[in-house]
C-alpha cells in the first residue's frame, strides 16, 4: 500500500516552527551576551555604543558596534605602528646628525640625555606641567627599574605624544646654531617627501590629529562612527610624507580592506553572526573537566 504524501499544509507550520525556535535561540544568546558585556564593561560603556539618532539600539545592533569598532582597531595598529617607530627614529638620527655636523665630530652620547644646563629639550618649569626634559628623565628611570640604559631603549620608552609633542611652537624658529629650534631646518631630513607649502605647524596639527584616534583606539573608545578609510589614509599619507614606500609597506598590513569592502552593516552582521554563534556553543558545551 501506497503511503500519502505529506501536505503542504503540514510542512508549512513546522518550518515556521523551526525558524521561530531559531530566532528565539538567537535573540536569548544575543541578549545574554548584551548582558554580560554589561555586567564586566559596565552599563555606561556598553551604552556609548547606543546610536540615539536612530531606534535602532537592539542588544544584536549594540553588540556589532561594539565588534566593528574592535576591528577598526585592529585595522589602524599596523599604521600606528608603523609611523609612530619611523617618526620617532627620523627625529632622533636628525638631530644627531645635525649636531655632528655643527660641531665637525660625531657625538659620543645621546642628545636626548645631556645634562640640564645643556639639553635641547623643553624645560620651562614656570609651567605646571612635566616638560620634555623630565619626560626623559621619567623614561630612564622606568628603564632602569627593568635593565640597563641605552640610546636605542631610551628612544622607545619615549611615548607618541612626547615625539610629536616636539613640532610644537617653541622648537620652531630659523637658528644657525642646534640650539632648541629644530624646525623648519630639520623637516625635509625627517620628512624628505612632504608636500610643498607644508611646514612645521601643518605637521603638528596632522600629528595631533593621530595622537587623538590613537588614543581613542588604545584607550578602547567607541569608533564605529568614524571612517576607517579615511582614518587610514591619513597615517598613510603621513607615513609616505616619510617615505612612499614604508607607507605601501604599511598598507599590506592592515585588514581594513575587509571592513572597507562589506562597509559597516555587512561586516558587523557577519561579525555578529559569528561571534553569537561561538557564545552559543559556550554556553551550551558540557563543562570538561581534567
């Protein structure tokens, strides 16, 4: 005997059934991960990726800002990176080359480390601020607190903010001697591809401008609003200021080409999907035990 077919009208509700099961699976994982980013991030931090210009602030929604400004991150640290090593070592042999080159004989020490009476940093104490030189005492002695001190180590430890901190007005000014005035004189050996018309103060604005996104970056502040592109292509084009090359170098490092090609809904709901999938099988594993 024949069996009859199953009816179309006994299909349909099961398959309903199983999309809705899916959804409520999905929407109980999402919420539950909403939760948890809040109950360790806190509610405020979770909430500053709230789009209140908009409705749509779902927990899923929330999440994938949240999961793109991480990718934003990840996408820039390679341009970071890059230029923050090439700026700080560009100023330093700068310096030190126009040091030997005023005295006719090559410094046996490093410029950065001469006394007091005798630095070419910024040390004005009338201002309630530590000044260039107490930053590089700070450093030696945070280097000292884990090894021994050496040029190249002291160059390191020295922060983004003092390296770019060193554009400011008061090292600018045309001197025949290598007092403290290293700019204009210097720009062309650090930067021996900048723009024509560009001088000191255009650069230190376009170093201001990566400190601040570096900054947010590193300190883990929202950046889903911002574009990653047009983040990119300024430490880019700051980097080939530098050298063209080093900046093409730069650029096959960073994965901002997937963000750039899925745009910020395609890759935050591909994100999203993967990681409430892998929260999912968390919670869901049997715990091992040893």
């Amino acid at each position: 005997m024949t069996e009859a077919p199953e009816s179309d009208g006994e299909a349909a509700p099961t398959l309903q059934a199983r999309k809705l099961a899916e959804r409520l699976a999905a929407h109980h994982a999402t919420s539950k991960l909403h939760a948890l980013l809040s109950h360790h991030f806190s509610p405020e931090r979770i909430g500053s990726f709230e789009d209140h210009s908009k409705a749509d602030n779902t927990p899923q929604r929330i999440i994938a800002r949240y999961l793109f400004s991480i990718a934003a991150v990840e996408a820039l640290v390679p341009a970071f990176h890059v230029l923050e090593v090439a700026l700080r070592n560009g100023i330093y042999n700068a310096v030190a080359a126009r040091i030997t080159e005023k005295k006719g004989q090559a410094i046996a020490d490093c410029w950065l480390d001469w006394p007091e009476h005798e630095t070419l940093l910024q040390n004005d104490r009338t201002k309630r601020v530590a000044t260039d030189y107490d930053k590089v005492q700070a450093a030696k002695q945070d280097i000292l607190r884990r090894r021994s001190l050496n040029t190249g180590r002291l160059i390191a430890e020295l922060s983004f903010g003092f390296w770019s901190g060193l554009f400011a007005s008061h090292y600018g000014g045309r001197s025949e001697e290598m007092d403290t005035k290293f700019w204009p004189a210097l720009l062309p050996v650090v930067f021996s591809n900048l723009p024509t018309g560009y001088d000191r103060g255009m650069v230190a604005e376009r170093l201001a401008n990566i400190r601040k996104l570096r900054n947010r970056a590193f300190h883990h502040e929202p950046l889903w609003r911002r574009s990653v592109k047009t983040d990119l292509e300024m430490i880019s084009e700051t980097i080939g200021w530098i050298d063209p090359i080093l900046a093409g170098f730069a650029r096959t490092m960073s994965s901002a080409k997937t963000i750039q090609e899925t745009g910020f809904d395609g890759y935050a709901k591909r994100a999203t999907v993967f990681a409430l999938e892998r929260f999912a099988e968390k919670e869901t594993a049997p715990l091992q035990h040893d």
